[in-house]
C-alpha cells in the first residue's frame, strides 16, 4: 500500500496553483495586448524579425505625431501671414487714398502707427510656447515694437534723420526738405536699417536660418519661416517712414515722396508675402503627404508583427476564463483539504 497524507494532497495543490497562477499572468498579458507573453519562447530564431518590424513601427510612429505638431505650427503661420497680407492692403489702401488727397496727413500717420503696431504683434504670435517668425531663435520675441518707448530701431531712425538734415521731421526747416533730398535720404540712410544690417540690429531678433524637420524616414525640410523675409522688412519700412515723417511740419514734396516709396514697398511686401504663404502651403503639403504614406506603413507593419506574435482574442479570454475558474476550484479544494485531521475523523 502506498501512504497518502493530506499534507502530500496540499502540497501538492499548492504547486499546481502556483504553476496555474503564473499562466494566467501570461494568458492576461495575451488577452490585454493581442500578442504572445514571451515573444523569444514562441518565435525563437524569428524574434529579430519581430524585433525588427516593432522598432521601425516605433520610430513611423514618432515622426507622425512630430508631424502633428509640425502641421498646427505650419497651420497658425499661414492664419499669421494671411493676417500680415490684410495689415498691408489696409495700408496700401491709406497711402493710396493719401495720394488722391482723400485723406489727411495724420490720418495717413496714424495708419502707419497702426501698421507697424500690428505688424510686432502678428509676427511675435507663438505656438505652444514657440513664437512661429523666430527662425531656430524660437524661445526669444522676433520683432521689437518700433513705437515703444526706448525703441533702438526708432532711436537709430531718428538719429539718422538728424544726421542727414541737421534737424527733426518736427522742425520747422522741414519744410525746406526737396523731393530729391528726401528720396536719397531713403534710399542711402533708411534702407539699411530696415533692409540692411540695421534690421537684425534693431528690429528683429529672428535667425535666417529655419527649422528644418525630419517628416519622413528619408525627407526633411524647412517648417518655419523667419521674420527677415524681405517682404516683411519692406512693410516694415514702410510703415516706419510713414509714422516717423509725415508730420506737418514736413515739405509737400517730401511727403509726396514718402507715400510714393512706401506705397512701392508695400506691394512689394504684398507680393513677397504671398511669396512665403506658398512656400508655406507647399511645405503643409509636403507633410501631410508624408504623413499619409507611414500611417500606410504603420498598417502594414501592425499586420505582419499581428501575423508574427499575434494571438486570438477569443481563445485568449477563454484560456483567461479557465485558468480563474481552475484556480478558484484549487482554493476551495485545498481549503476543505486542510481541513481533514485524524482527530476530526476519530471523533
């Protein structure tokens, strides 16, 4: 005869227990995620493949959402731009009147103010706390506000009016300004401030160079724009000539000219801006794109790690039903067999 003890019985559920606890911490694994506990134990020399597949899915992945981000920043720089475009047909549409004589001359400078004002304000807007004109400088404000007070463009401005004529715009000599004088002081001495290197001096805190973006596994590109393109330094100009010197102490000729050079220059910035919403949209493009072709590529990926490791979700939740009820039935046996005692059965 063979002994039996019900401390051999107990044991003995308590490996089985134990054995079917750690299956159902995997079956619950297979059941939650699609796919096997122990991807080495099931594919063996095919794990790299798998290994493959999910590390290139990963980084498909990635550069998607980047390309979110990428695409709400491209997004609000056209909103900006388009803004931009209607600041300067407003203020084309003043100069034109000005130079109709269908408006006066404050009311014209009074445009310019406004102009420059809005420009500072729609070229410092920022994205998730990266201003969108700043170039790669994205953390710094890209446009100083040539109206404030201590402004260095506005100081440079008039400090080279009065280097130039030997008095303010406010001055009464001012009058004596010719068509000539003004257009050379323009050209020579308020061009470089604004088109020159005064520009990065003064006014704008933006690099030239962008931010360029890996939108593809094998595509990069740029997917910003800077607050130096020359269509925003013309309006720009324009503006500040307007709101510095057409005051009323200023010659008819000089302000004639003034309002022929600015209007020139806002067209201009019309169409160099229309220039950068282009390139803009094409970049918006570019990535959409992009990004339309790896969700194609994630799909294919999925299917073949679901071909590699995937499991079938009904037996899995079968295995996981099972197990629970295997283990339930071991607790409730175990506890009824360690309640037998030679003593309770004398007795």
């Amino acid at each position: 005869m063979t002994s039996v003890s019900s401390a051999a019985l107990s044991n003995a559920m308590r490996y089985q227990q134990m054995r079917m606890q750690s299956d159902l911490v995997k079956a619950t694994k297979e059941s939650s995620t699609g796919q096997v506990a122990d991807v080495g134990l099931a594919l063996g020399g095919r794990t790299a493949q798998s290994v493959t597949f999910q590390r290139d899915l990963d980084r498909l992945n990635v550069i998607i959402d980047s390309n979110g981000l990428v695409a709400a920043r491209l997004s609000s720089t056209q909103t900006s731009l388009g803004q931009l475009s209607s600041v300067a047909q407003t203020f084309l549409s003043s100069l034109t009147s000005a130079t109709s004589g269908d408006s006066s001359q404050s009311l014209t400078q009074s445009a310019g103010k406004t102009t420059i004002q809005q420009l500072a304000s729609i070229l410092n807007t920022s994205v998730n706390g990266e201003y969108l004109f700043a170039g790669t400088n994205t953390d710094v404000k890209p446009i100083n506000d040539f109206t404030a007070a201590g402004s260095p463009a506005k100081a440079a401005f008039d400090a080279s009016f009065v280097a130039k004529f030997g008095f303010t715009p406010d001055d009464p000599a001012a009058a004596n300004i010719t068509a000539a004088q003004m257009d050379d002081f323009i050209t020579n001495s308020v061009e470089p401030q604004f088109l020159g290197s005064g520009w990065q001096t003064n006014m704008s805190n933006a690099t030239d160079q962008q931010i360029v973006s890996r939108i593809a596994l094998n595509e990069t590109t740029a997917t910003s724009t800077s607050a130096n393109s020359d269509g925003i330094r013309k309006l720009a100009m324009a503006a500040a000539m307007v709101t510095s010197m057409m005051s009323g102490k200023m010659s008819q000729a000089a302000k004639d000219t003034i309002v022929t050079r600015s209007q020139t220059l806002v067209g201009e910035a019309l169409s160099g801006i229309a220039q950068v919403q282009s390139e803009t949209g094409i970049v918006q493009k570019r990535v959409s794109d992009a990004s339309d072709r790896m969700k194609t590529q994630v799909d294919l990926f999925e299917r073949h790690i679901v071909d590699l490791v995937g499991v079938d979700p009904a037996a899995a939740a079968t295995k996981v039903a099972n197990l629970t009820q295997h283990i339930e039935n071991s607790f409730a046996l175990t506890a009824r067999l360690q309640q037998l005692s030679l003593l309770k059965y004398l007795t």
